[in-house]
C-alpha cells in the first residue's frame, strides 16, 4: 500500500454517474484541493465516454500542479453493477459502456498507481464515514435515497464488501410483505426502493391524484407540495419514509448500527421523510440495541462521492478490502 | 494471543443455555476430545448456578488429561442478553443470572487463561463458519430457528460484532409489514421471529384448528403432522418458512452472502419448512447476486455450540475482535 498516515500525497478521485462526470485531487485528510465537473454527454460510443472523462481527470491533476507520478492512486466511483474488484463496469445509467474495463483503462492510463473502482453508493458511505456524519462511528449505514436507494455498509470499522461487491444494498430489503407490494426494478415486489426511490414516490402519488396529468413532475415538487400540505403529496412522503424505516429497522436488527446517515435528492425532504421515518423505528426498532440507533442526515454535499472515491485510496486500511 | 496455527493446546468450551449446561475440551483443528453434560438445574440461586457449572468444566478438564495451565483459553456460548465484550450476562431463559459476571468469573476461576463470553448464537455460527456448512465461504448468516429466531454474520472472512456484540439477529426483521402483524417478544410487531419460533408456529396452527386442545403440544409434533398432509400444519410450516424466506432475502441483498445455514429445532422439519422458504427466495432474492445465495441445513448437531465457543479462542482472528 503506498498511502498511510502522515503521507502527504494526494489522491486522484473520479465519480462517473449518469447526469455528469467529476473529478477531484482530494488530500491525506479528505480535503478536494481542486475538483471539476461536466454534464455526462448523450449519445457517445464507450470510448468517447472515455476520453471525456480522460480529458476531465487529466485538467484536473494539471490544475493540482502536481504530477501524475505524485499521486497516491487513483479511486473511483461508478454506478453499478460492476464485476468488482475487477472494476468492470456496466452502469444501469451509462448503457454505453457494457462491461467496459475501467479499472484496467485507468490504470494502462496512470501507470503505476493503485487504481480502485467501487460502486458510487459504496463511495457515498465511505464518504460520510471518513468525513462526514457517521465519522468516529464503528458501525453504520450510509444510505443515499434518490432515483434509487442504495447504500454502503461500515460494520467493526471497515467498510464492508459481501461476496461480489455489493453489501449495502439497502433497498431490496422487503418492506412490502404482502402479497402485491410494487413491483421493483430488481424483479422482486415489495423493496424499500420501489417505493421510496423518488420516481416511484411521484408515480404513487400522482396515482393518489397529485399533478396527475404532468408528465415531468419531480420528487422535488412532490417534496415541496408535501410541505404545503397536499394530502397526497403528505401521503407519499410518509409512505415512503414508513418503507425506509422498516428496512433501516431490519438493517440495525441484523448489524447491530450505532448511525444511518441518509443523503440524495429525496432526503432533502427533511421532516416528511424523517419523521414518518423516525415513527417507524419506535413500532420496530425496539431491542434496546436498536433503540439506541441514530438515523441523521448526510453531512457532506455533492463533494461525497469524490471524497468517497479518495477514501478507497488514502484510507484503504478501512474501505478497501481486495485488490 | 496465545492460540495459533501449529498450537497444539486445546480449549475449554462451555455452552450454558436454559435447558442444559456443557462443557468440552477442544483441539485445534475443532475436533471434541471430551466433553459433558447435566441440564440445567432449576430452583437455584445464581452462586449455586455457578458451582454447577464449574463442577462441571473441573471435570471434564480432568477427563481430558490436560492441566488448566495447558488450555489456550476459555470459550464460553450464553443466552442473551449480555454485556458484551464484559460478558455480563441476562440471559432471558436463566432468571436467576442476571447481569452475572460470567466472563470475570471464569477469569478468577482460571487464572492466565484467555476468557471470550458471546452469545449462544453467534457461537453456532462461528461454528457452521469453522467447521460445518458454511466452511471456506467469506460471507454467510448461521441461523438458528429453534424457540427463538436468531444467528451470526460472517462477513468478509470474520464475525461482525457489531456496535454492542448482537449483529446477527436475523429474527427481528420485519416480514409481516402490516398494521397488525404478530407481537413480537422484543416489543416490535411482525417479526420472523414472531412467526416462525416453534411456539409461534405452534399457537398459530391451534388456532387454525391443528390440535387446539393440546396444551403441551410441540413444533416437532406440528412438523410431524404437517409430512402427514394436516392442512393447518403445512399452512403453518409454509407461513415459517415464508417468513424465514423474506427475512433471508433482505440479509442477502444488504450483506451480500454466499450462504446461509439453517439449524435448531424447527429446522429438523426440512422440506416443509425449506421449500416455502426456497419458493419466497425465487420471488424476492432477484438481483444477481443475491440470485446465488445458497440456503443449506447446519451441518453440525448437539456439538455445535461447544465448537463456536472453541473458535472465540482458537481462532479469534476470525471470531474474535474485542479484549
């Protein structure tokens, strides 16, 4: 391992999602020193993708003024599934890349450096662990709620990885036990996410007769109508923090958490998630090491996943297990 | 740490349950060179308790021809709740200890010798991780369905502990998300372990018409009758192992397992109990990974509980983090 503490060498971090591409140079104490950032372009094979990201990371180190020799090591975010560690990716939201090698990209690209590939909600938990809400924590689950809900699991201290990669996933607990709960992306029925992702919470709720004839409404408007007392809007939002709770409930039971940080567009409902969330665990979270579970907001912003990404490399002791 | 690979010495195991005490002497490889047995008295007080089970251990150290000074330490199996790493001990189905210094004593009582206290569950898994079902899989749940609904996590090669020592209780996932599911002993309401407990699952067939006058009637005799076509019966298993199903389901998406074992009681019903249990994890376990999990019977019997309280010594860097 090259990096450690008191290493006063710098990390390359990348997040490659669906909406936009970043990169950062993130220091040994989780500081971005320099970031940027470009709307992830439509309508591009694989290795245009590529090269745009390419493009990006490489601004972004000249930026650093240092040299790419310099660096700890290059970690990455990406949306899965991915064949992991291997660090193939095939991301449900850049279906251009199929299987498309990133992590051997990257590091033919930057020889030399360890180069690490999580997936992007996996980074997200580290992130708050490191550096944000669940710091000092041994035990936690960051959970980010948005157009899915995905989550990463730190248990005894480290980051935990499962069998392929994909411990964390938060969102395919049932929380809809009878026999017709929704049917969810995964072909099950009944998952947290299928009901508290937010285009589920704005299909639910139009369904309820809220804005039933806009075509583009938003878990943000629905959020926003929620707060202004729309009795469907109200109903959505409680329905879904009812189905996060009962799955943080199972997931505090089975791991025994001390914190649940929750980021994402549709936490940034505040009390209409939280408090329909928080009446949930006082009905099920009731063994006295479940009561003692604490569910708060993310702490950091739209630096988590780059600082995630970092943590895979400048604090792989905790967050990174294969390689 | 004083066991290891190549460590000749052996163990003192205890497995102190409501029913029965015993105690072993175990090599390295997880082999039992001696052991005994008495049930568990009733009527005593908690120094009395205590007596018994160190007549019993002196003894069974003395059949095994070592001196105490030649033990690599001390592992001992309780019910919870407990105190743990302190091994302060509650357990629900011995009244008469509670918040008894299980660990400390064992410490006074053999003095130099390494002392792990955790509970009774965990012990079974460590055990099905060590040396029975669940042997050279990283990552896997050890269930326990018996009067109570519990387990232990192996994650990533090593037991979780989690924040107070209860990762692993499986049974207090939510898998009747109704308004009115079942009450559940830990205050909750519509737990696997609410429903699938052997007198769960006997209280609910009585009241579907299965033996409603028998007062002692049994899981054993429920299941029996069930293989014989009774309807309540079989209703009874299918709904256990629905619920059992469900629970499992979302332990393999957050935890990504490989494998999960299945012993106790209730689990000596197989097919009645495995299919339903099967069929639940075809409609909810979809995601690839989860797809893989493999569900299998405990492979080791009654001598399961002294074998995982010998791993919290032999081979504490898997079963043991705290000191």
């Amino acid at each position: 391992m090259i990096s450690g503490v008191g290493d006063p060498r710098s990390a390359l971090a990348l997040d490659v999602g669906g909406t936009k591409l970043a990169a950062g140079v993130v220091d040994p104490g989780g500081r971005l020193l320099t970031w940027a950032r470009t709307p992830t372009p439509a309508g591009i094979d694989a290795e245009q993708l590529w090269s745009t990201l390419d493009a990006l990371f490489t601004s972004v180190i000249e930026k650093s003024g240092l040299e790419e020799a310099e660096l700890a090591g290059v970690g990455c975010g990406c949306g899965g599934p991915m064949e992991w560690p291997a660090g193939r990716v095939s991301p449900l939201n850049l279906p251009t890349w199929l299987d498309f090698p990133l992590r051997e990209r990257l590091t033919e690209r930057l020889p030399g450096l360890p180069v690490r590939v999580h997936n992007d909600a996996i980074c997200l938990a580290a992130a708050e662990h490191w550096r944000g809400a669940g710091r000092g924590r041994s035990n936690m689950l960051g959970m980010v709620v948005s157009t899915g809900v995905g989550g990463g699991l730190i248990l005894d201290g480290k980051l935990v990885s499962g069998a392929s990669g994909n411990a964390g996933h938060i969102g395919h607990i049932v929380v809809d036990t009878t026999d017709d709960g929704p049917a969810c992306g995964c072909g099950g029925r009944g998952c947290a996410e299928a009901i508290a992702r937010g285009p589920a919470l704005v299909q639910w709720a139009q369904a309820q007769g809220w804005r039933p004839g806009q075509a583009d409404a938003t878990a943000k408007e629905l959020a926003d109508d929620a707060a202004h007392g729309h009795p469907a809007a109200l109903a959505a939002m409680h329905r879904a923090g009812r189905a996060l709770g009962l799955a943080i409930a199972g997931a505090a039971s089975l791991c025994d958490l001390e914190v649940v940080t929750i980021g994402g567009g549709v936490s940034q409902a505040g009390p209409l998630l939280f408090d329909p969330l928080a009446e949930t665990l006082r009905v099920h979270a009731r063994l006295d090491f479940t009561r003692r579970l604490q569910v708060v907001p993310a702490a950091l912003g739209q630096s988590a996943g780059l600082v995630g990404a970092a943590a895979l490399i400048l604090a792989a002791d905790r967050y990174w297990i294969a390689d």
